[in-house]
C-alpha cells in the first residue's frame, strides 16, 4: 500500500573510486575510476599483525572496542528487523544471482536468505547504526527514518539496464548483477547503502545538467547528496565504528569515504568547480593506539578453535588477477568446521592515496582451498592480503589467522 510522503524535503556509502554507478535522469548504471589525486597522504603501514594475542595469552575480561561496522554486517538480520523493514520496504528479488545458497536461517532466528538478501535488508538496517554529530545536510531526521519514509518499495531485477527510481509510489529499482555481493562487509553494503540514498533522493528531483549527473552539490540532488553522505561519514560519523579493524582501529573506511567525497567533487557535477586541494585530513580516534578487544574478538579467542596455517599463496608471492586460488591447512575440533576467508586489496589513487578494501568474503566453505570468484584489480591494486578462520557449528567462528600478503599481477 502506497505510504503517505512528506509534502516538502529540505534541499539536500554509490561507488566513486572503484564503482560510480551513473544514472541517466533517474537511472544509474557502469562504473569507472576516479581521477587521481594530485597531492599525496601517508599510506597505511601493511605490516602484518595479528587481531589476537600469541598463544598463551589471555583475552582480557571485557571488550574495550565497540562493534565495528563490519562485525554489525557480519550478522543476519533478525526476524524482528526483518519484519520491521517489512512493515516499511516491500523487498523483492525477482533477480537473484545468489539464489540457491542460503546465508541465513530462520532457524537461527533470521529468514532463509541469500547473500544478496541479507545484504538488501542489511543496507537499510545499517542506517540505524550510523550516527552523526551534525544533522545531515538534505534532512533533520535519522538516516533511517528519513529512507524508510521516502521509499515504499526495493526490487533486485536482471532486465534492466541500470538502476532506476521512483513512481507512484517510490520503488527503487537495482541491477542485480552487483559486486557487492561478493562480501558482507562495508566496501560492499556500505556501496548499496549509497545507492539506496542517491535513488531515494530522485523523489526530490531528477538529474539537473544533460550529462546525467547534477549541477551543483548545493542543489542536493541525487549526487549532491550522495556526495554528503559520504562527507559525513568522513567527517562526522563515530570513527569507533566507521573502521575497518586490520586488525586494530585504522581510518580505512573513513578515508574511502574521504576519497569518493573528494571524486565525485570533480566529476558529478557540472557547475562545481573540480577541487584544487585534498580534503582535510582524518583525525584518529582518541584511543586508537589502545589494543582493539571487541566482544566478537573475545568469543573467537575463547573459543579453543585452532587458527588455520595458511598454506599458498605463500608471503609475498606474486598472485595472478585472474584464476588465483588459496589455500590452506585443515583444522580438526569436535563437531568439524567449515570456513571464512577475507581478501582485500590496497587501493591506490594518484602518488600516495592509498587505503584497504574488502574484495572478497565468503564464510561456510566446507574444503581448504578457495578459488577467487572475480578478478582481482590489477589497475588500481598491486597488494593484497588474505586470512583464514575455522567456524565451529556449536562455538561460533574462531581466531582470524594473520594477513598474508601478496603481490598482484595483471
């Protein structure tokens, strides 16, 4: 049933580094690479570390770290959240390249869900998680009652060119065929997420400049807004959380949302001038040199689950972009374990503008080798990394081992 919209919006993470997704009026669809930058930041230190102490030493007695954006995507959705967007959203996947595998379980208190699913609710759920200290630009509501009044209705379908929004009412329509699906953590949802608020925002106004993208940022269409969107998690979102754990607190996924701030400056808008300068620097959390412990942490470390060896490719090995595959040693625990894996890259803009990115996620695998699904980006990535964890059926998941790194060839 068509839901009742608010008369009058104030002028108000998609991709820009790695995937804009471009509309034409009120469809966005392609990707390309940002411009890099001109000037130059400190990179990140790729040393690798370990998210747990050696053996032998004790988790301490209580978390010292909050929930970090990635561990909230880890989770599926409950049947309570599942029913609340419901009651908001009709989803619908007509289209679903991750239909047969189910991710989640009604059983255990989700839904029978796929990844693309999960990944659908979770894009709206995470808007509750994300807090400002300053009202959004285009809004005085919270990210997620803002969404969840704007739209009535999400569909995932495969005969359509590009994204599009709205009607009568508001039902955003996406591409099913998306890379996000290749893993649950921000690089990914966080994407979608943006999506959902640059299609929401065709509500308010279609594309104002011929080349299908805005005007100005001020004007708060679809681009501007996406484009402050990602100023404010940059800038004014809770760094404890907006962080990709590697595996202490670091300012990974703030800088991405720095970075695709600073492209869409000069690209999305045909009135704005293009930057002549970076945005200004990140600042890092208070304690960020304080040893992170989230609960989740904790539990992998009580667990008594054996951190997998990690077998090939060995440390700093040259990995093919294409046809890579890892692998490593069998875990034995009672109950058997299947699998998690995580491999990233380090994303490299203009001289010095790096930062990691997830690439790839997938947990239940029941072998000890994972062949990769989809390239690896030799443009625009020469390192990667990959680790390895056993999940109990009964414990839960254990340990991650340490990042492997490696070197990526065209």
């Amino acid at each position: 049933m068509p839901k009742a919209k608010p008369g009058v919006f104030r002028p108000l993470l998609l991709m820009v580094a790695v995937l804009i997704l471009a509309c034409n009026l009120s469809l966005r669809g392609g990707s390309s690479t940002p411009p890099a930058p001109t000037e130059t930041m400190d990179a990140p230190d790729p040393t690798p570390t370990t998210e747990i102490p050696p053996a032998g030493i004790t988790a301490p007695a209580a978390a010292n770290w909050p929930a970090t954006i990635d561990e909230i995507l880890a989770d599926c959705p409950t049947a309570q959240e599942i029913a609340e967007v419901d009651s908001k959203i009709i989803l619908s996947f007509p289209a679903d390249p991750t239909a047969g595998v189910f991710v989640c379980s009604a059983a255990a208190g989700s839904a029978d869900l796929t990844r693309e699913q999960k990944n659908a609710y979770n894009a709206i759920l995470i808007m509750k998680h994300l807090s400002f200290d300053e009202p959004l630009p285009w809004t005085d509501q919270p990210l997620y009652d803002w969404f969840t009044d704007t739209i009535s209705g999400i569909e995932y379908r495969s005969d359509i060119a590009s994204h599009f929004c709205c009607g009568t009412p508001p039902v955003i329509s996406i591409r099913a065929e998306l890379q996000t699906f290749y893993s649950d953590r921000w690089t990914a949802v966080g994407r979608l997420m943006a999506l959902y608020v640059h299609e929401a925002r065709h509500t308010y106004m279609a594309h104002q400049c011929k080349k299908g993208v805005d005007n100005t940022i001020a004007e708060l269409g679809a681009y501007g807004v996406e484009a402050r969107l990602y100023e404010w998690l940059a800038y004014h979102g809770d760094p404890a959380v907006i962080t990709m754990l590697a595996p202490g607190p670091t300012a990974d996924y703030r800088e991405m949302a720095r970075h695709y701030f600073y492209s869409m400056q000069g690209n999305m808008f045909c009135l704005d001038p293009a930057p002549t300068g970076l945005p200004p620097t990140l600042t890092a959390p208070a304690d960020a040199a304080t040893p992170v412990w989230t609960e989740r942490m904790i539990r992998a470390a009580r667990s008594g689950i054996p951190i997998p060896g990690l077998l090939l490719p060995e440390a700093d090995a040259v990995v093919p972009s294409k046809g890579a595959v890892f692998s490593w040693q069998a875990v034995d625990f009672p109950g058997g374990v299947t699998y998690g894996i995580e491999v990233d890259e380090l994303f490299h803009f203009g001289k010095d503008w790096e930062y990691w990115t997830a690439h790839v996620d997938s947990a239940g695998i029941t072998g000890t080798s994972y062949p990769m699904p989809i390239p690896l980006d030799a443009a625009n990535a020469k390192l990667g990394r990959w680790r390895v964890w056993a999940i109990s059926p009964d414990a839960g998941p254990g340990p991650k081992s340490e990042w492997r790194y490696f070197t990526i060839s065209s």
